[in-house]
C-alpha cells in the first residue's frame, strides 16, 4: 500500500471514530431524565416563558371569586343561590386550559358556602343512572324519585381574550378574563367581573 492511501485510510478511521464520539454523545444527551425533583410553591411567580401560566390563572381566579362572593346579589342572599357554570371560553390564540380555571373558580366558590352549584357535566350520567334506578333493580325504598332536582338561580360564564404586540425584542402580552353572573329568570348579569394581567419580555441573545 502506498503512503498516500496509508494516509488516506488513516484520515477515514479518524474521521468515523470521531463521528462515533459524536453519535455516542448525542445518544447519552437524548437519553437525559428528569430524575431527581422537590415540591415547589405553586402561588410563586416564575415566567419561564411568554405563555400564559398557573400564576396567570390564579390571579384571575382569585379576582373572580372575590367579586362574586361580594356582590349584592350573592352576599344579600336570603339562602345561597344556585349556579351553573359554563366553561371560560378561550378567545386566545394559545391552548389554554380553561376547563382547569372554570374548576378552580367553582371550587372555591362552592366552599365560601355563598352559592351552591348545579352538576351540569353529570346531567346525561345522573338521567342514565335515573332510568337505571327505575328499571326495578333497586329497592324502592332506596331508589330517587324524579322531579327533585334543583333549578338553578344563575348561570357563570366568560371568556378569556388577549391582545398581543411585538416591537423589535420587546413583547408585551395582555390578558383578560371577563365573567358573568346572569340571572336565569330575567336574563339581566347581576354580577361581572374583568381581570387584567399585562407582562413585558425581551429577547435576549443566547450563546452556545
């Protein structure tokens, strides 16, 4: 063999060992688990990035509550009124779960103990379990009569929407959640309420 296809033979095992190397590293950085963690807090504030995130949700919640445990036609109620709740409607461009923030204004409302709630998600469960306690397999003793459901007083529901606006590397984003309290006989919203939250981001360079 001669020294110039010594060389180049060389040069070609050089080459595939150190795409060997690279592979191999590339391997052991796709492999990487996330394998040690500890509780955080979940009320502090970290914006990891520019989406909307659980300490966005929470102060909206927060304000949603507080207005409709305080408004006159809830707190001068002669006995808790009964809601339904529709879930907040996502008017962003994100997917964001609302389903998540319709269960967390209703939870807490429910246990300020100043309005009960409707089931409206189980209706088609509890009917389907109605037909089953009357088809006779359970003691009449036992099984529910129709007719006892309560009419709901009110129905809560809103919307999210936000507003966005990018100039050069700085990025403001707005959010607002707006809910109604519409009372179900006469149609009037008794009680609303409108969170607003604003954050500013900069782009900033990132080295290799």
């Amino acid at each position: 063999m001669s020294i110039h296809s010594r060389m180049n033979s060389k040069k070609a095992h050089a080459a595939a060992a150190t795409l060997a190397w690279i592979a191999a590293l590339s391997g052991c950085a796709g492999n990487k688990q996330f394998t040690k963690g500890e509780y955080d807090d979940p009320t502090r504030v970290e914006l990891l990035d520019d989406k909307f995130n659980e300490s966005d949700m929470q102060q909206m919640a927060d304000s949603v509550i507080k207005a409709m445990v305080a408004c006159p036609w809830v707190a001068n109620a002669p006995k808790p009124p009964i809601v339904a709740v529709e879930r907040v409607q996502n008017r962003t461009e994100e997917h964001i779960d609302t389903v998540s923030m319709t269960d967390m204004i209703r939870t807490a409302l429910i246990k300020s103990g100043k309005v009960r709630f409707v089931n409206k998600a189980e209706r088609e469960t509890i009917e389907e379990e109605m037909q089953y306690q009357e088809s006779g397999a359970v003691s009449g003793v036992t099984a529910k009569k129709r007719g006892q459901q309560i009419g709901i007083d009110y129905q809560l529901g809103g919307a999210l929407a936000t507003n966005i606006q990018q100039v050069g590397n700085e990025k403001f984003i707005y959010y607002k959640l707006t809910m109604n309290l519409t009372n179900l006989e006469t149609s009037t919203i008794d009680c609303t309420e409108e969170k607003q939250v604003r954050k500013f981001f900069k782009k900033r360079s990132v080295g290799l």
